[in-house]
C-alpha cells in the first residue's frame, strides 16, 4: 500500500478560512440574514402605523444598521476568531500539522495526538481558492482539518495533496 505522508504550517487567513465555512458559521449566518430584514421590516410597520413618514425613515435606518452589523460581525468577527483560532493552534511556531493517509483505508490520521479521523458521512469537504477544508463530526460540533494546496513552493507536497484529496472524493463518493 501507498502511504501518503502531508506535514505543513498554516496561516492565520486560512484560519479565518476555515472557520467561515464552519458548518454552524454558515448557520449562523444564513439565520442573521433572514432574522434581520424581519425587524427591521417589522419595527418599520409599527412605527409606520403611528407616523406614515416614520416607515421610510425605519426603513433606511434600520436597513443601514443592519448591514453594518452583519458584516462588522462576519468581517471582523471572522478575522479576530481566525487569528485566536492560528494562535490557539500553533501556540509554537514551529508545530506543523501533520497528515497521514494509507490508500485504501477508510481513516487517516491528523495531529499531534494521531487523532484518527474516518472517510465517512460525518466528512465533509469543501475546497477553497487556498485550501482544501475537511470538516468532521456532526454539524454543530464539527471541526475543521486546514490542507493548503500549495506549501512554500513544494512540488511533491502539492502532488501528494491532489493524490489525497482524490482519495477522499473517492472514497466519499462510494
């Protein structure tokens, strides 16, 4: 059998990567983007029933805050809890992650703890321009597994990535 052996350092960007496509962060974000234009629609229709003018003021106003603080809390949110997530990681810089995976087994194994992790249901994989994101455990308790697809210009890297992923695929796809 062929073992693939991946050992590399992320950044704090793909930190906030990672943590942005976090199942419960997709969540919580589709459920802010509708909850919001329900208030703000709403408290527009009450103080439109005592002032006519008052709803297009409602309407404004709480259209302004509520994109404000959508994307002050995603935008800056994200970035802060990307950059505690690298630093919670990596709190000795010269940690790399390290991944091994024997072809043809339904788990591979991650960490500094050889934290076996199965190719089943509870993965999920989602590629980025950057990374690759694998995501196990059940959705709001899920974890996130940062791959880049490039390291420091490695070219046996980047091919043993591909190789992985398209395991991965494969075997998720069966």
């Amino acid at each position: 059998m062929e073992k693939i052996e991946l050992s590399y350092r992320f950044k704090p960007r793909d930190g906030k990567e990672g943590l942005r496509n976090l199942p419960r962060a997709r969540l919580t974000e589709r459920l802010m983007f509708i909850i919001m234009p329900l208030v703000v629609v709403l408290t527009a229709i009450y103080s439109g029933m005592r002032d006519p003018i008052g709803i297009i003021f409602s309407l404004i106003f709480g259209s302004v805050i509520f994109f404000g603080l959508f994307y002050g809390i995603i935008f800056i949110g994200l970035s802060a809890m990307g950059r505690i997530f690298y630093k919670k990681t990596f709190s000795d810089p010269s940690k790399k992650i390290r991944i091994t995976y024997d072809i043809g087994d339904d788990f591979f194994t991650a960490g500094k703890d050889n934290l076996q992790i199965p190719i089943d249901k509870n993965l999920k994989l989602v590629t980025t321009k950057r990374n690759h994101l694998l995501y196990f455990g059940k959705m709001m308790k899920a974890k996130v597994l940062i791959i880049p697809k490039e390291y420091e210009g490695d070219k046996r890297y980047q091919e043993q990535v591909v190789i992985f992923i398209n395991e991965v695929k494969k075997r998720l796809a069966a």
